[in-house]
C-alpha cells in the first residue's frame, strides 16, 4: 500500500500518463481475487473488501498455477493444455507406428564423378 500512495503523490505531467487506479483482478480458474494498482480502464465493476473496483479477469495467477501452488498438474479453464497432450499422444502414436515398420531397403545409386577442373 505504501508503494501504491507513493505513486499516486508522484507528480507527473498532466495528459501524458493513463489514470492510475485499484482494479480488481479475478483468477477464473480458482475464484482468487486480488487488487492491483493498473492504468487499465475498464467497464466492469464488482465489489471487493466493501469497495467497489473495476474487474478484470486473468486465467492465470500465482493462486493457480503449477510453480507457485506446487502441483504437478496444470489446471486450464480453456483447455489449451488438454488439445497439446491430445496432439502430442496422436504424434506419439505416429512414431511408434512408423518405427514397428520394417523399412523398405532402396537401392543404393551410383555416386556421379566429381568434375575436376
């Protein structure tokens, strides 16, 4: 909090800096909900601690993802996450399938002379 009304006692020029303010960030795939000083300027208001703050909501946070909560799984409201492992298995499948194969042997091409000058 001290950093944020530094920040705002900070004189800058007038017309050539967004409007500083709270805004409210909302992690969509845990419900976390934290206020951050941003010169975003939005819409949408929600209510947060007894004050009213502007909305704006991330899919990502430190609340969920895998290197700060320490969890091996990586929890995607999207589903990006899921169409990569999907993919990723179809190619797998691909390359086993192709290495059981037993390759066809063709037949070695004579090499041309090198022209020497």
């Amino acid at each position: 909090m001290v950093g944020q009304q530094v920040f705002k006692e900070f004189r800058v020029k007038k017309d050539t800096h967004p409007p500083y303010q709270d805004v409210l960030y909302v992690d969509t795939s845990t419900g976390h909900k934290f206020v951050i000083g941003s010169p975003l300027q939005l819409e949408a208001t929600e209510e947060f601690e007894g004050k009213e703050y502007p909305v704006y909501h991330v899919t990502v946070s430190s609340a969920s993802h895998p290197f700060f909560t320490g969890s091996k799984q990586f929890v995607d409201s999207e589903g990006r996450v899921d169409k990569f492992m999907k993919r990723y298995a179809r190619k797998s499948e691909q390359h086993k399938q192709n290495q059981e194969r037993p390759k066809k042997e063709e037949p070695k091409k004579p090499k041309k002379a090198s022209r020497k000058k």
